[in-house]
C-alpha cells in the first residue's frame, strides 16, 4: 500500500470518528432537552489557605445554598487544624439552619501537603512541591479512575481558589489533567479581598489558568482583561 493511500485511509478512520462524535453528542443533546430533569446538585471544593484566606473562602461557601453544591469538599494544608476547625464549625451551623439533616455527611476534609510553608528557604522548597503536586494528582487524576458510576466524571464538578501558594500546585495538577485529556473541575479563582491595587502572586500565576477569576475591587479590572468584578463578595 502506498504512503497516499495509507495517509487517505487515516483520514477516512479520523472524519468517521468524529462523525460518530458528533452524532453521539447531538443525541444526547436531543435526549436531554425531550427530557428534562431537575437541576443536579453541582459537587464543589473548597481551598482554605489559612488565616484570612480560609475567612474569605468560608464566607464564599456560607452564602451557598448547601442543598444545591452537594457534596462539598474542603481542601486543607496538612498541619492547619483550624481551618479545619472552621470548616466544621460552618457544616454544623448550615446543618442546624435545615429543617431536615442527611443520614450521611454531605462533606468532606481533603489534607494536602503545603507546597511551601512559613520563612521556608527557595533550595527546599522544590521537593514539597513536588510531593505537593503528587498529592493533588491523585485527588484530580486518579481518585476518579476508582470512583463507582463516576467513569468520565471529573473529581467534583467546580473548584474554588483563594489562595496562597499551594492552591498554585492544585491549579497545576488540573491543567496537567487537561493536558491528557482526562476530565477536570472548573476551576474558579477569587482574588482576596485584601488586593485592592495590584493581584497577588498566586493571581497573577493563575490569571490565565483559571476558567473564571473574580475580583473585589474595580480598579483591578483591566481593559480587554478577563477579571469579573461583582462588588464586595466576603
């Protein structure tokens, strides 16, 4: 067989495929609009930073409505007990807001390692990280390999980022997922409060990374930028 027949065999397998792609989408387009559901519950992750980081990101998830994104998961640096305190604290006080509670917790503490901790020198900061990005593969690239009825079904369905560093690590971990092609969360970034003139290095990391990043103060947004400013949101 020639190299052009070889080249237009191949190119005949490629159009099928994506015919059939795009057939198979469509149907399922056709199949939901003829039957519409409720709206699904929406699974979230929730970073927390530390300190006013996981005040801001807590305050975000407190004006969730909790029966809606369900399950939650609170993502947590090793060693930073009170923000898991906090974290809590918060499901007990939605819980006894519901009128009705679950037979099973609808939530969850994930400890990562930190990417990098307090006054840590730059020479021994490269192999946390990596231990950092190792452990947060697993939870975005390999958890879901083993999660029943979950095939093609990305860890949880959005991400929130407040910051610090670490939460650079879990982004990363993400688009190396995108990059293979295996499912992943929306990843939404939202710059602390404290950040009124310029972006915080973990913003200014993410800034293009992220599938939404969110700003408090308008003099953060930039022409032709891709910030979106909703006023005070903690």
């Amino acid at each position: 067989m020639s190299s052009c027949t070889t080249i237009l065999v191949f190119l005949f397998l490629f159009f099928c495929i994506k015919l059939f792609l795009a057939i198979f989408s469509y149907t399922r387009i056709r199949l939901g609009s003829a039957n519409p559901r409720l709206p699904r519950t929406c699974s979230i992750a929730i970073f927390l930073g530390s300190g006013g980081h996981t005040s801001e990101a807590l305050k975000l998830a407190s004006a969730l409505d909790f029966g809606r994104y369900s399950p939650r998961t609170y993502i947590v640096s090793e060693g930073d007990t009170l923000s898991a305190q906090k974290a809590l604290a918060l499901e007990h006080i939605k819980a006894a807001d519901r009128a009705f509670s679950d037979d099973q917790p609808q939530y969850k503490l994930l400890f990562i390692p930190r990417a990098r901790r307090v006054h840590q020198s730059l020479l021994s900061t490269p192999p946390d990280a990596v231990k950092s990005l190792l452990a947060c593969m697993r939870f975005v690239s390999v958890r879901p390999l083993f999660k029943k009825g979950a095939f093609r079904q990305p860890v949880v369905d959005l991400l929130i980022l407040n910051g610090p560093g670490t939460c650079v690590i879990l982004c990363a971990a993400i688009f190396l997922n995108r990059l293979i092609g295996l499912p992943s969360p929306r990843v939404m970034y939202v710059e602390s409060f404290a950040r009124v003139k310029s972006l915080s290095l973990s913003g200014k990391l993410l800034y293009h990374f992220t599938d939404r990043f969110v700003v408090q103060w308008p003099d953060l947004v930039q022409r032709g930028g891709r910030e979106v400013y909703r006023g005070c949101l903690v």
